[in-house]
C-alpha cells in the first residue's frame, strides 16, 4: 500500500505496527526537513499519527498546547495534531487551520481516528471488509488489499458520464468509500465506525455589510491567510493562469514577501482557441515574478493522457488535469510547494452559472426538479444515449441525487446564490477541481496550497449579501473590487475565459479514426456501453456534431478500467500513447 503511494512522498517512508493497527507514511518534505519523520508518537507512545498536508498554524497552536504543558519533539506543524488531540479529545479538529488527512491512534482507548479537512482539499479513502478496516490517501493504495477483483459501482460511474465527476461517499470502486470534506471517523476494536461531522458551512448565516466594511474586513483575513500560507522552509511558487484568482494570488505574494516569486503558465500551439499566455505574463511582468510560460502542441497533450487517468486515481473528465499536469512536472524540478487559484469562483461566486435569469431558473426547474434550476442538465446529449448500456441507461435518472441533496440541505434564509456556492462547494470543489489539483500535482511530488479555500475565507465569502458578489451581469463582484488597489481594472472586468482545452480540435483526423478503431474493442466499453451508438459516436465526431466530450469519457473509462480493474498496479508515464492504454 505505501509503495503505491511513493509519488505523493518521495522524501522518506515509515511504518508503525502495534497489534491490530499498522500505519503506513510517505513524505514530502515541507517543514521541518529533518526532525519530521512520520508516523509521529507524543513521549508517553499512547497516540500515533500519520498525516498528508499542512496545519498552517502550528506556530501559534504549539505556543497555545507548550503553554498547557504538552512537549514537542519535532518542530513538524503535524505534531500539532497528536497534542490538539491530547489536549482537547473530540474539539480537537477545530483547533487546526489547514489542508489535510489524516489517522491518529489513540491506544489508551484502542480507537483509530481518520479525519479530512473542512474543504476536502486533501483526499481519504476507506474500505470495511470481513476482518478489517483499511485507509488510504488514493484509490490505488487500496485495491492490493481487496480480497476480490475491483468491482464498478455502476451509480457512480453513471455520475461521472453526466457530471463529470462522482460525488458523495461511493467512489466508482464498489465499497471504496470517501471520507467527506469536514467529517471524522472513529473506527474501535470491533471495527464499528462512528461518524461525525466538525464542521460545515450550512453553519454560515447570511450577513448585511456594505462594501468598505466588508473590504476592511477582508484585508486583515487575507493577511492572515496568506502569511500561514507562506509558511515553508522550501522554495514555493505560483501557478499563474491569466485570470483574477491568480493574479491576485500574485499581488498579494509581491506585498508580504521580499524575493520575487517563480511563476508558472501554460498555452497551446496551433489552435484556434485563445489561451491566457499574455495575460498570465503582463500579470508577471507587473509583479516581476520569475516566469516560464509552457507552450505546448496537441500530441504532447494527447500522450499526457494514460497518466493523468493513473494519476487521477477517481474518474473525472476535466481536460484541464492535461495542462495542470504539465505544468506540475515542470515546477516539480525545481519547487515542491505552489500556489494556486481554486476556490475563488465558488467562495465569491464567479461562476455565469450563478447569474441565471428568474425566467431560465424557472423553466429548468420545471424539466429537472429540486435544485432551483441550478445544476439540471446532464453533460452527456440526449443524441448520444443509444451509446450508454443498459444498467447507464438506467442509473443516469439518478445521476443528479448529490446536488439535489446539497440544494435541499441549506437554510431557509438563504439565496439562490448562496445555495448555488454550497452546492458547488460540497460537489465539484472537492470532487472534481481539488481532486485535480492535489492529484496531478502530488503525482509529481508537487504540494499545491489553495489560499481562497481557508475556511475563514469560505466563511466570509459565502456570508456576504448578494448584492456585492453579483451585479448588472458581472460575478465576484466583491473580490475585484477589493483587487482594485492591486490590479488593472481591464483584467479584473475581462469576461471570464476558464481554463479551458482545445480537445475538440485535437479529436480530428488519424486520432479520431485510430480511437475509433480500438475503443470498441475495449473490454471496459463492450462490457458497459452499446456498440453501435458508440460508433454513431464516431460518426457525429467526423460529421462535425461534436461528440468529443463523450468519446474522451469513453477513453478515459477504458484506460481507466485497465489500469483500476483488469490489472491493478500498472503505471504509465507521463508520456504514452493512449492507444496502447486502452
């Protein structure tokens, strides 16, 4: 199991068994280089942790716990965790500020305690079998242990074709369960699993403020976080897209610190859709940052794919993992810590999708019930159905159940806007946008820390009036106000691009009648999908009636399924023909 997870810790590797219990931990060095070395056990060898990610205040959390009489023996922010426990049992969780995952062994009440940051920002998987309960930071860690051949579960696959990630506690790998953004467990002796949950933001309530008071408030918690945020004794940088989470990622590393900051940005070559090369560079350029923009081609992109699915761990098609993991390779040579935009869209409400019409919403919620008319529409076209299977067929009706139930989680005093960003916050961040940041950076070694997701932060943005998020048409109104003193008014107000890819220019041509070719004949497809829809597939492809984000979900199914169910432990590459993938 921890040899599948090398790629996430590189650094060093240790292992505590005692009894019934064993814990496994890869590390990459962050802080405290030397005296970190995990798994962790406080002097009295009663608790014992092992833990992915970064308590971002530790200073100030060991200072509090010194004062209370708790002895530290490294200098880790992850000790942090063992004395919080010691000291404040189950409350414990709200002491830490930071990304994380994490077991702690209390052997005094013979109990094992998993719990995953608030966000979901860093990942928990668990499985419950006959004899014992495993845990694992990814999917692939686990399959060693099953004592059957990997098994899909067939709603969760559903899911990903029409959401394009699955969402909840079942991942496509029947009984891997994930532990939720914000939830601990407590597993006993007897393998009997208590659940709870520390915090969520339904406790948020909604806020009247005006602008200049908000904006006062805002200075001193970003201040903050970003300070907690620059705590590392490595190198770091920033990956620089081009647009306004980004950018002012970069203004605020340009005020509170002295040397300039390495910078990352990628685009592509010999296509028609514009990248963000040039903004990403006056953005650079206006803070001088140390700055290597990536230019890549199509088939570089192409061949990125077999490892972005091993990589990923969870079906998930967002092309954007293709460029993300370029890009970490690159950093990871010379950095392992970066920073990273994800979060402002959902805490400040950047999203076109928030900004509806009464009108639209209505009729939406009329054709797909139960979430307002936010979220309704699956991703996969009704013309294109003839290609799923029939159990697809059947489990698609259920596709939209976990933003139905996150729509019908919020409080009454909410808005359409504040349900919207819980619904996204508890969906797609954790499920898709971090599950892409944090596996295709760590596939690399690369430590990737998310400042708009502190939940301060969250808190914050998602309490604020409407009014100052959404206006005349224009999303994250209040962060681009607030940027103003820091960036160029024309790049705050620009219409969002996204990060997107061009794969429909690239599925074209000897590509697309190669995969055309060889997808039928995939195990993985003839087993869930009908033959000659997907071919029809193929067909609209050439005639120019795109079905390129149909045939990307069937490639990915079957690399995927090779790599989780046929023959678990083969890894790519990261430069591979997909072709011999499938």
């Amino acid at each position: 199991m921890a040899n599948a997870l090398r790629h996430r810790g590189p650094d060093d590797a240790g292992v505590h068994v005692s009894g019934p219990v064993g814990l496994a931990h890869t590390r990459l060095s962050i802080i405290d280089l030397q005296g970190g070395h995990q798994p962790l056990a406080d002097t009295a060898g009663k608790l014992t942790l092992v833990a992915n990610g970064e308590i971002y205040n530790y200073p100030e959390l060991t200072a509090t716990l010194t004062r209370q009489g708790r002895r530290f023996q490294t200098a880790s922010d992850s000790e942090t965790i063992l004395h919080a426990y010691a000291v404040y049992r189950r409350d414990f969780l709200q002491h830490l500020h930071g990304m994380f995952a994490f077991a702690l062994y209390d052997a005094a009440q013979n109990q094992l305690i998993l719990a995953r940051d608030r966000l979901g920002i860093k990942p928990l998987y668990y499985v419950e079998l006959p004899d014992r309960v495993a845990f694992a930071s990814e999917i692939k860690a686990l399959l060693s242990i099953l004592p059957h051949p990997p098994q899909i579960h067939e709603g969760a696959l559903a899911q990903f074709l029409e959401n394009q990630f699955s969402s909840g506690e079942q991942t496509c790998v029947r009984g891997i369960r994930r532990v939720l953004p914000g939830e601990a467990l407590a597993i006993d002796a007897d393998l009997r699993i208590q659940r709870w949950r520390y915090w969520s933001a339904l406790a948020v309530r909604p806020r009247r403020i005006g602008f200049e008071d908000a904006a006062a408030e805002f200075d001193t918690l970003m201040e903050q976080v970003m300070r907690e945020h620059m705590r590392a004794d490595v190198p770091y940088g920033l990956f620089l897209s081009g647009g306004v989470d980004s950018a002012v990622l970069a203004a605020m590393l340009h005020r509170y610190q002295d040397q300039p900051i390495r910078s990352f940005s990628i685009g592509y070559r010999g296509v028609r859709q514009a990248d963000e090369l040039d903004d990403a560079a006056r953005i650079a350029q206006r803070f001088g940052t140390e700055h290597t923009a990536l230019e890549v081609d199509g088939n570089a992109i192409l061949r990125r794919i077999p490892h972005m699915v091993w990589a990923a761990d969870e079906l998930m098609r967002d092309y954007a993992c293709l460029p993300t993991s370029l890009l970490a390779q690159h950093a990871s040579q010379e950095l392992k810590v970066v920073l990273t935009g994800e979060g402002g869209d959902e805490v400040f409400a950047g999203y076109g999708r928030y900004r509806e019409s009464p009108v639209a919403r209505f009729f939406k919620q009329l054709r797909a019930p139960g979430t307002g008319g936010f979220r309704t529409r699956g991703q996969w076209q009704a013309r294109h159905r003839d290609a799923l299977g029939t159990q697809l067929r059947l489990q698609r009706r259920t596709a939209r159940t976990p933003f139905i139930g996150a729509w019908c989680d919020t409080p009454a005093d909410w808005s359409h806007t504040q349900r919207c960003q819980y619904t996204d916050l508890v969906t797609a961040l954790p499920d898709n946008l971090l599950l892409k940041a944090d596996r295709m950076l760590m596939a690399f070694g690369l430590e990737g820390r998310v400042p708009f997701l502190d939940h301060r932060i969250v808190e914050f943005g998602l309490a604020l009036p409407d009014e100052l998020k959404i206006r005349s048409g224009q999303g994250k109104l209040f962060l681009k106000r607030w940027a103003e003193r820091h960036l160029p008014a024309d790049h705050l107000y620009r219409p969002k691009r996204g990060f997107h890819v061009p794969i429909g220019e690239w599925l074209r041509g000897p590509v697309l009648d190669a995969l055309a070719e060889k997808l039928p004949a995939s195990p993985a497809i003839q087993t869930w999908f009908n033959l000659a829809g997907v071919r029809r597939l193929f067909a609209d492809q050439r005639a120019g009636r795109s079905a390129s984000r149909e045939i990307m979900c069937l490639l990915q199914f079957a690399i995927w399924h090779r790599l989780f169910i046929e023959h678990p432990g083969l890894r790519p590459t990261p430069d591979e023909d997909p072709l011999a993938w499938i």
